[in-house]
C-alpha cells in the first residue's frame, strides 16, 4: 500500500517535469515560427493581488484557482459557495451560523460545539485585504471583482495562520471616471427571488467615487416538513474611493446584512446510508448504542426529528445582523509601496427553536420544549505593509498585523433546564517579511519568516474556563521557482503553519509541514493553460473529537482508562479500575475529582499525513468553444491517534477501554481519493441578434467519509458520486441586458455535508431558475 501511495506521488512529480520539458520544447518551436495574424483569440491574462502586489496568475509561484467577475456572471453564480463548489480541490461546510471552506481534506468539523464554529478557520477568508475568522465571512457576498483560491499555508504573507490555505475575495472598486449601474432579479423553483443593483457614481471626477450594491434573496425551505431551511436575506454594500493622484488612494467600505435562516442545527434531515438506501434510527445507549434501519429512504430533504418516531418539531427562527467597516489605504512612496487594513465587523443572533426531548434507550420523543439562544461576535484587526517599489531589482515585502475577535452563545431552555454558555475569546499578533531574490534572469529563490503570538480563551462550554498562555512561534516559507519558457514556470516551496483551536484552549496548537512542486504552463499561443502540482502534507496535533466525561452523571471506573491505556481511580480510594458507578466526575478543564487527572481531555491528538496531486487545464479550443478539465487525487492517513475513552454520560455513548480505538492507518475524512470537473461551453454567434452560451459543469467524487468514528457507520458514510450544473445564457446585439437560465444539481443528488450526534445535513436539491440583468 505505501508503495502504491509512493508510485502515485512519484507519477504526479513526473508529470510536472514532463510538462516543464513540453514546454520548454515547445518554446523553441515557437519562436521559430510567426503568429498567424487572423489567429487572434487567446486566454485572458487574469491580475491577482496573491502576494499583496499586483501580478499575473501565471507568474505566482503558488496553486492557485481564480475566477473572475466575468466568469461568474457567464454561468450564474452569485454567491462564494456557488462559486468555489465546482472546485476539485474544495468543499463547503456548513453550520448555524456560516459555512466554512475546507480544500485538500481539511476539514472544520473539528472545531463545531453546538452547530457553532468556535475554532479559527483551517482556510481563512479575506475580503478586500481583511481578514475575518467569523463563519459568515464569505456568505452572500455580490458584485466581486475575482476570487482568488491560495492552496497550503501562507503564513508568512496574510493575517492568519491558516494552514489550509487562504481565499481573496476582491470585491468591484469605485471608478471615478464613469457613471455606471447594473441590476438582475432571479426566480427560481423553491419560490427563490433574488435581487441585486449596482450604482457607481464619481462625485468629484477622477478624484472621489462611490459604489453602492444591494442584494436580497428569498426562498422557500429545502427540507419537507420544517421551514427551517428557507432564507431570508437582504445584504448592502458601500464602497468610497478618494483617489486625489496616483500615489495615493483610500478606500472606505461598509457592509450590512440580515439573514433569516433556521438557526442551530435549522434542516437537519433523518439520517440514511445512502440516497436510495435505507433511514436509520439510534437506539440503546453506553456500550449498546447503535445505528438501526429506519425505512427505506424516499425524500432525503425529509427533516430529521420523525425519524425518532415522534413528532416534528417546530420551526426554528434565527435572525442575524451583520455590520461591519474596512479601510484600504495605500500610498506609492520612493522607499516602496504602503498599505494600511484596518478593519471591524459585529454580528449578532438570536435564535428560537423547539426541540425534543428523547428517551435515552428507545429514542422515542417524550416530551418538546423551547430553546432560546443568544450569539454575538466582534472582529477587529489591522495591518500595515510595505512593498518594494517595482523597479527594485528584488522584490521584498514588511508588514505587521493585529487581530482581535470575541464570541459568546447564551442558551436558556424551556424545560428547566439549567442555561448554558459558552465565551470565547483570541487575540493575535505578528510581523512577517518575505524576499524573492533574481539568481539569474530565470532562477529566484524564495524565503520568508513571520513571528507570532496568540492569546486565547474559552469559558463555558465543555469545559469550564480555560485560559492558554500566550503561544508564540515562528513560521518559514523557503521555495525556488524557474522560468523555463516565456509562459511556462516551475516552482517548489516548503511552509510551515499552525492553528489554535478554541474549542480547547489547554492545548498545543495544530501545527503543519506542506511539500510542494508545481509548474505552470500556457501552450498554443496562450490558447492552453496546463498547471500542475504535487503535494506533501505532514500534520501533527490535530484534535480528535469524541465526547468525554460528564461533570454531573456517573460513569463506570472500569470502563475508563487515562491517555496511556492505564485504569485510573476516580473516586480515590487508592482501587484503580472498580467496577462501580462514580458520581461527580469533573470535566476536563475544571477542577479535577479525586485521582482524576486534568489533562485527561476528550478532546485528544493525533496525526496525519497527505499525500496529493491537482491538475487543471483551460482550453480554447476555437474563438467560440471553451474547455476546462481539473483532477484532484489525495491520500489522506492518520499516523497517529488513539481514542482511550468515548463517553456522552452515564447512561450513553460508546466505550473503548484497554488501548483504547487507534486512528492509526484509517483514511481521514472529508477526504475523497479521486476528484474530477469537467467544464464545456460554446457561443454560438447569431449574427444582428447577439450570443447564446450554453455552459455544462460535471463533477465527480469518489466515496469518502463524514467522521473517523466507527460508531457513526454507515451514516457517516458518503458513497461516490456525481453531480450535473448546466446553464444557457442569451445577450443581444446591443449588449446592454441578458438572459441566462440554469440548473444547479440537475441529478437531484443528496450529498452528505454534516454529520453531529444524531443530526445529518445534506447538499441542496435540484433547483432552477433564471436571471434577466441590465448594465449601464
């Protein structure tokens, strides 16, 4: 099997040299010959900002996918989710209160406490420069400008620590040389209407601008039975560009939202195996506890509560705020280029819901109640950098950044229950520096540092308080890149990152060494883009969920052991490993019982290791036909982790006694083996009466699985499968509006996106619609 792994790794290796010698070959053939001057179509040359100047894609020494405002408004996507879904290397996690972007398996369901994120982001979002660790970073956003998708860390150049990699979102600029405005309405299946304007207005000619863009969106719930996945959004956007010359610039933004969702754990479904397998219930409890056939599936957008055999629970109701104000200022001095981010953002929520009470051995609903839950969160950071002017005769970068955030959720229950909470808290800070130094006119070498210190805190919860100390670390970014050819470049870097998780703040933080060669290629006159690279990810510390004691029931001393397999003595009376029920038992982070040792954490450690290769071509084939083709193979393996205790309470969970349930050699989730997109459009010219585009997206993934539990089987099991996207898009002559329909998800495929304890949450359905837009 390892060689297997070895043979796969070497191959993709080989096939970016194979490329890097094509391309070298076919550089020399080139110049040889003359362009043909009736040949005149090309790919678009696409400007990224990916290492905080201003370069071609092609040129940046780093795997990278960008799409561009004309790409999105040419196959109807509106929103990041939709624009990042077709991507081979990313999936989208959701949760109550945002989603999460997760690329080459890692995974944020390591940081959920109940249906909240509460860790900081393995993939960091920033949006105009700022950086924002809160989930809803990212939803709903309109009117972009690119996206830019960083695959592996970039510590040493953004605000966060990110391990996973980093999304640019560069929202439209202000322009001050022109009125312009645009506007679309979308209707949908699902009742869906979506609304959007832009208006730009210079108000000073060439010196002061502003740009306001407004989006609504409705629609009906996707789940049968609750309308608990039905959204009501309306967001608002306000951009003021001060240009007085071209050394100088400020831009203000500020940003608004409400959203109307289902609040936490709003659309969970009934948990299945598989779309046409079969329900399944959990019954029994402790080491009993297991997942029993419930029916055969027949909708799987059915909500969740039924499949315990009593009745569904009302609907929930969330209503979330979002304010938030950045800056971008920037001024072209003669010692370089100076960028000041400052940024602030609040977001409050509150949510009401009814929720089940069950019997804990049958399942059965006994009896409902309400919950009433409050969220609030605080973002607010800073950054300063200085970029070498471009006529230095090598390129460096400085920069310092600061970052605060804070969140709490306050829980009271109608059923008496006692109120819970929890309060989290991180504070961040860094200096960085990187240096791209010419050896020759086509050989650079690349190094980078960044020093940082992080603070945080967590109350409430799981575990009581826990305060970290401050944890502070360097981060190194060493690479090579070479220029083979005019369009075709090699490059290979080392990086390292770490991540502090909130959830629980006593421990070390997760901390990632990513190997990485790859090489990018234009052919044919810039008609073919072939990039490639080959990946090597050596993680340590990564957080193993599974439930732990309970600070308020009894557990059985023989049935627990400490994190080296040992019987423990919870009740102190110097017997280790009683067959007794001990009451009182402490959670971990709170004082600790008699013989009970506090660093005995649910939350325990391990490691993995992944190994990967992406390849992705576009290719204009003629003037008017279009391909892209992307595949993604990754392998992902625990080396380390064991289980030693799994236990919800008293009366229910699941047990590993002894050695405990070792990761060791099991597959990670969230980690396909196989990815592919396939991407076809052709425009059809039709003469006085314009252009009809049709576009059809195919994706494929082979199976992979939702948790690393083996108590979760077979619901954590997601099968292989494929999904279809298609839309038609038709601009008269004039150009001045549009028409395009689509279908999204056009095989009706439920894909697995969470599963949490008893709750499962599944992909959109099927859905249609169209889109009529006007520019101006």
């Amino acid at each position: 099997m390892k060689r297997k792994r070895f043979l796969c790794f070497a191959v993709s290796v080989w096939i970016i040299f194979f490329l890097a010698g094509v391309s070298s070959l076919y550089a020399a053939d080139s110049s040889s010959k003359k362009k043909d001057s009736t040949d005149e179509f090309t790919l678009q040359e696409i400007t990224v900002t990916a290492q905080k100047r201003a370069e071609n894609q092609q040129k940046v020494a780093i795997p990278m996918n960008v799409i561009t405002g004309e790409q999105l408004a040419e196959t109807g996507k509106m929103n990041v989710d939709d624009i990042l879904s077709n991507l081979s290397n990313v999936m989208i996690n959701y949760s109550s209160d945002g989603m999460r972007v997760s690329v080459r398996g890692l995974a944020e369901t390591d940081g959920l406490l109940n249906d909240v994120h509460v860790s900081t982001p393995t993939v960091a979002v920033n949006i105009d420069g700022a950086y924002n660790s809160s989930s809803s970073a990212g939803e709903n956003l309109f009117d972009i400008e690119r996206v830019e998708v960083l695959y592996g860390p970039q510590s040493t150049m953004y605000a966060s620590n990110s391990p996973g990699g980093i999304v640019n979102v560069v929202t439209a600029a202000p322009k001050t040389d022109k009125y312009a405005a645009s506007a679309s309405l979308e209707y949908g299946n699902y009742n869906l209407l979506t609304g959007q304007a832009m208006v730009n207005a210079p108000i000073l000619k060439d010196v002061l601008a502003m740009r306001l863009a407004i989006q609504m969106q409705k629609r009906d719930a996707y789940v049968t039975g609750t309308d608990q996945t039905a959204e009501d959004t309306k967001s608002a956007r306000l951009k003021t560009l001060y240009q007085p010359s071209e050394d100088f610039s400020a831009t203000v933004t500020l940003n608004w939202t409400r959203k109307i969702n289902g609040g936490l754990m709003g659309g969970t479904v009934k948990p299945f195996d598989t779309q046409d397998g079969h329900w399944y219930s959990q019954v029994g409890s402790g080491t009993s506890a297991a997942w029993v056939a419930d029916g055969k599936v027949t909708d799987p957008w059915t909500e969740s509560e039924s499949a315990a055999g009593g009745p569904p629970t009302a609907p929930n109701s969330a209503t979330q705020y979002t304010k938030g104000i950045s800056g971008d200022i920037k001024w072209n001095s003669g010692i370089g280029s100076l960028s000041i981010v400052p940024s602030y953002n609040r977001t409050t929520s509150n949510d009401q819901g009814v929720m089940n009470q069950t019997d804990p051995v049958t399942g059965q609903v006994i009896s409902t109640y309400t919950a009433y839950t409050k969220m609030r969160s605080m973002q607010k950071g800073f950054e300063a950098r200085i970029t070498s002017p471009n006529d230095f005769f090598f390129k460096w970068i400085l920069g310092v950044n600061y970052y605060d955030s804070s969140s709490y959720q306050d829980v009271t229950y109608g059923n008496g229950s006692s109120p819970s909470y929890f309060d989290v808290s991180e504070t961040a800070k860094a200096v960085f520096g990187n240096i791209t130094y010419p050896f020759t006119d086509k050989f650079r070498g690349n190094v980078g540092l960044r020093y940082s210190s992080d603070k945080t805190q967590s109350v409430g919860g799981l575990f009581g308080t826990a305060n970290a100390p401050a944890y502070k670390s360097p981060d190194y970014k060493l690479g090579v890149e070479y220029d083979l050819a005019e369009n075709s470049m090699l490059y290979a870097n080392f990086a390292t990152s770490y991540r502090v998780n909130a959830l629980r703040t006593g421990m070390e933080p997760e901390k990632d060494k990513t190997y990485t060669i790859g090489a990018k290629n234009r052919f044919f006159d810039n008609k073919l883009q072939l990039n490639a690279s080959a990946y090597y990810y050596d993680y340590k510390n990564v957080q193993i969920q599974a439930s732990g004691l309970s600070n308020s029931t009894g557990v059985n001393e023989s049935e627990v052991v400490d994190p080296d397999g040992n019987p423990v003595d919870l009740d102190g009376n110097g017997i280790y490993g009683e067959d007794k029920v001990v009451s009182g038992g402490n959670a971990p982070g709170g004082p600790a019982a008699a013989g009970y040792e506090d660093d005995w954490s649910q939350y325990q450690t391990g490691g993995f290791r992944t190994i990967g290769a992406d390849i992705s071509t576009e290719w204009l084939i003629t003037g008017n036909d279009k391909l892209n083709l992307s595949v993604t193979y990754l392998d992902s393996e625990w080396t380390e982790g064991t289980i030693h205790a799994y236990l919800q309470s008293a009366s229910g969970g699941h047990y590993w006694p002894g050695d405990g349930m070792s990761y060791v050699g099991m597959t990670k989730s969230f980690s396909p083996k196989l990815t592919a997109n396939f991407g076809y459009e052709h425009n059809f010219e039709l003469g006085a009466l314009g252009t009809l585009v049709p576009h059809i997206d195919i994706m494929y993934k082979t199976n992979y699985t939702l948790t690393n539990l083996p108590s979760d089987y077979p619901v954590n099991y997601q099968e292989s499968y494929y999904t279809i996207n298609g839309n038609i898009t038709y601009t008269p002559a004039g150009g001045v509006w549009a028409l395009n329909a689509y279908i999204k998800n056009a095989t009706n495929y439920a894909a697995k996106t969470m599963v949490m304890n008893s709750n499962m949450s599944i992909s959109d359905p099927r859905t249609f619609g169209a889109v009529v837009s006007v520019k101006f």
